[in-house]
C-alpha cells in the first residue's frame, strides 16, 4: 500500500483568498480556518500565506522577509543592505513553536527604503533598484533568501501544513483587507522552505494549483530581462511573468491574463474587429510567455486581487461574493467554512480572470 508522500498526485495542492472591498481588516485566524478544511490536498510539505495591509505603521517601506541558513550569512546580507538602504526596523519575525514546524530557519524582518545617493546612481525607479538588489541576495549571497519584498504587505511561509504554518508565524495577531493562502503537494521540486508558497516579488505574490509544461520556455524567455529562476519550480516563474507583464510592459492585469492563459487562435478569430486585433496582438508579442498545462491560480497585488485559471479549466477554482467580502478558494467547502451563506458563488471560465480592487476599478 503507497503511504502518504509516496503516490504522485498532479490535482493536489490547495488555495484560498479572501479580499474586503471596502479595506477592512480582517485577522489571519479566518485563512488558516479556510485552507484548513482542505487540508488532503497537501502533504506537508510546504503552506504559507501571504496578507495586505498588514504594516500599516511601515506602509511605506519595503517590508522584507529573509531566511538565514547560518549567521554568517545573515551577517553579509545584512552589510548588504546596510549599503544600498535606509534600515527604519529590524527584528525577528515572531513565531510560536508547533511540533508538527521543524529545523526553521532564522527569520527575520526588515523595513526598508533605497538610500536616495544609491538610488540616483542606479539611474533605476525605485521598485527596479529594489527588484533587482534583492536578487543580488538570493543569488550571491549563499544561504540569504528573501522570500517577501513588498510595501504593506508579506508572505509567511514554511514546510508543513497551512493550518500549521498559520499558528507557527502567529498569524491571528495581523490584520489585513487581502489574504491569500496554499497547501502544498510538491509534484516535480522537493519540499523546502523557500519552495513553499506564496512566492512573491515585490508586492505581487503567487499562490499555484497546477503543473505548467511550458516552464523551460518561459524561464529562458523571462531570464532574459534580469530575471533569475533559482528555485527550479514553475509558480515562480509565473510571479516574474506577472511582474515583467504588469509592472514592466505596462499591461492591466486583464490584458495579463490574455497573455498567460491566450485564447486559441480559433476562439480569437471569432471576436469583435476590435477586440480581435488586441488579443492577436497580444498573443504574437508575447507567445513565450503562454503557460501552459493545468493551473489556477491567486495573484495578490498592492490593492487587490486576480483569481486565474488555464485555459482549458484543468483546475478547480470557485469564487464568492457577500457583501463587501470575496472569497475564492479550490473547493466550495473552503468559502463556506468562512461564509456559509453568499450572496453569489460560481466557476469562472477557462482562462477568464476574476480581478477585485480596493477602489471597485481594473488594475
């Protein structure tokens, strides 16, 4: 009989997010129920969460998290930053000891923001200078790995189960208007505390239901504007994407998901005149970047959030609406362990994305 961890299963992981409309905050006991009911889709082998809003104190400043395998390197990537930024706060990530979280890492946390000589000597926007000094970390500073970058926001992750992981950073002590959560069943990279979703880069992060056989392809295209894929598994690729795409290109995230998950050819010559000449367009400049295999899912950003699924629907993925409040996770049983009554809930289309904002508009 094949054990837990043993079988390969290809539909596995699990994802929830939650989002207020109006920006209330919400404390991160509410995510760990919601992804805790689909708790046999993972393995334990990675969960994280990643929450908006929830520095409003340090709004903004870069908020960074790291992972130290060793003092050493926390001495150097320290040193590091202490040349290129202005440190406003520095202190350990709080944690409670769960048995079920083992051999973690040093985890620490910083608020930050480019000191304005470097900065201009970059002759970069701050979000580039910032981009790309954090992957001078994570590539030549071995065992630094800053897995969360964003302003107002940030990404806790770890080997374990979600409802663990939730308990082990503390997470009903946040307060945040955006949630978002995974449950990992690792398929083709091992389980480790940087392989664990949310992955994220600056303030987009990624949390992943699939397996995308179009990796290679896309890695050597991103890598080719500064990217660097050093953790080998395909949902960080999928965060660069959005970011080249959305932060980059200047494309909406509409426009985004018109590249990630492309119509057939077939389906976009039967749009409007108008529409049509967009959308081809869209899919012969950036044809390299078409995932594809079977996904869904969650993108988090500065105001909100995009619910995103293949374009042949290969993955689950529901979203609800109650009031001011949307949920949307890879079961129904997870949206109703929050909210048992809704006011709508229904599967998104293949390839049709489901974006909310803070300010009811696109992003």
């Amino acid at each position: 009989m094949q054990k837990e961890g043993q079988v390969r299963i290809p539909s596995g992981c699990a994802i929830a997010g939650i989002f207020s409309r109006t920006g209330a905050r919400m404390d991160g006991a509410g995510i760990i129920r919601s992804i805790s009911t689909m708790h046999d889709r993972s393995n334990g082998l990675g969960g994280g969460f990643a929450g908006y809003g929830i520095y409003p104190e340090y709004k903004d400043y870069y908020a960074l998290h790291i992972f130290y395998s060793h003092t050493s390197a926390k001495a150097e990537c320290e040193a590091f930053l202490d040349r290129h930024f202005d440190i406003i706060n520095l202190s350990k990530i709080p944690t409670r000891k769960i048995p079920a979280i083992t051999d973690e890492p040093l985890i620490w946390r910083y608020f930050v923001t480019p000191l304005p000589t470097r900065l201009q000597a970059s002759q970069l926007d701050e979000r580039e200078f910032v981009a790309r000094s954090l992957f001078r970390v994570n590539t030549r500073i071995e065992g630094a790995h800053v897995f969360s970058s964003g302003k107002n926001m940030g990404v806790f992750k770890a080997v374990g189960f979600p409802e663990d992981v939730g308990a082990f950073y503390r997470l009903e002590e946040y307060e945040g208007h955006c949630w978002t959560a995974h449950g990992r069943y690792p398929t083709n990279t091992p389980g480790w505390w940087g392989g664990a979703h949310p992955f994220a880069m600056l303030d987009y992060s990624v949390v992943h239901n699939g397996e995308i056989s179009s990796y290679d392809a896309n890695r050597r295209y991103i890598e080719m504007f500064g990217y660097k894929c050093t953790l080998l598994t395909d949902t960080e690729v999928i965060t660069y994407i959005i970011d080249y795409l959305h932060r980059k290109v200047g494309l909406t995230l509409r426009e985004v998901a018109r590249v990630i998950a492309a119509p057939f050819w077939s389906s976009i010559s039967g749009l409007p005149e108008e529409e049509r000449g967009w959308v081809s367009y869209l899919r012969k400049s950036f044809g390299s970047l078409l995932i594809t295999g079977p996904f869904s899912i969650l993108l988090g950003f500065d105001r909100g959030m995009m619910v995103l699924g293949d374009r042949l629907k290969l993955r689950s993925m529901v979203v609800a609406e109650h009031g001011s409040m949307v949920y949307a996770a890879s079961e129904e049983c997870a949206i109703r362990a929050l909210a048992p009554s809704v006011d709508r809930i229904w599967a998104p289309g293949a390839g049709e994305p489901v974006i909310v904002t803070l300010d009811g508009g696109d992003a």
